[in-house]
C-alpha cells in the first residue's frame, strides 16, 4: 500500500521535470530555426551588398540619408519591421506514450498530481510511506527459514 503513495511521489515529478525540459528544449530548437533564417536573410542582404548595386543605392539613401544632385529626400519617420514570428508561439505540452497514457487514466491519482509535486507534501508523503513500511516489518518480522532436520547423505561419486 505504502508502494502505491511513494511510486507517484517519485515518479510524477521527474515526469515533470523531463516534460519542462522537453519543452525548453523545444522552445530552443525553435529559437535556433529562427536564428538560422534570420542569418540566412543577412547572409543574402550582404551578397546583395557586394554584388548589386540598386541594394547599394537603397541602403545609401536609407541609412546614410544619401541623394542624388537632383533628388530630394522627405524623412517620414523611422520604421522598424516587426520580429518575424515563430511558426506557433508555444510548443504543445509533452506527451507519454500511449501504453503509459493508458495507464494513467486508470490510475486514481492521476489526477492529484499537484499534491504529489508539491515538496513539502511530497516530503510528508515520503516519510508516512518509510512509517508504514517500518511498521509492517516491525508487526509482521521475516520467519526464519527452517532448516532441513534429517541428515544429508554423502554424494557417493566422492
């Protein structure tokens, strides 16, 4: 019984903890795509640096405020583009695997997780389990195992 209290104890919250690292580990991965087409955009807007010269003209005009003898430059205001967003803003939550999910279900304490990651209940829960065990062996100790009583006959190939 005690087994049944103590296996969520330690089980609930390293699901917990793997799920929250899964999902950072997601967030990152993301983060690394968006990285990854944000270089490739710089990557292309420095070839056209070096090889086009239009690009030229407009990044002249546009940062260096530069106009041509007969043109004539109206500031506006600054426009900043928006940061490109992430394909979905939040990974979906992590998920176990079917045979586990099933069993979940079945489980009445699926649904206290919360109790279980909380420490200080955890800790208590813990300790009342040790109790519980403690108590068993002590009310209910190991029989001694009983020893044959009839005298052994001697292996005649020695």
């Amino acid at each position: 019984m005690s087994s049944a209290v103590f296996a969520p104890c330690v089980i609930v919250p390293l699901w917990q903890n793997y799920s929250a690292l899964k999902m950072a580990e997601q967030l990152e991965l993301r983060a690394v795509e968006q990285m990854r087409a944000d270089l490739e955009g710089q990557r292309r807007h420095l070839a056209g640096l070096r090889d086009d010269p239009l690009v030229v003209t407009r990044v002249a005009q546009r940062e260096l405020a530069y106009a041509g003898p007969d043109e004539r430059s109206v500031r506006v205001g600054r426009f900043d583009q928006p940061p490109a967003r992430l394909s979905q803003p939040w990974p979906p939550p992590v998920q176990p695997p079917q045979a586990v999910r099933r069993v979940l279900d079945g489980l009445p304490w699926s649904s206290h997780w919360p109790m279980y990651c909380d420490r200080s209940r955890r800790v208590m829960l813990i300790c009342l389990c040790g109790a519980t065990l403690v108590a068993a062996f002590l009310i209910f100790p190991p029989r001694p195992r009983s020893r044959p009583t009839g005298h052994l006959v001697p292996d005649s190939r020695y």
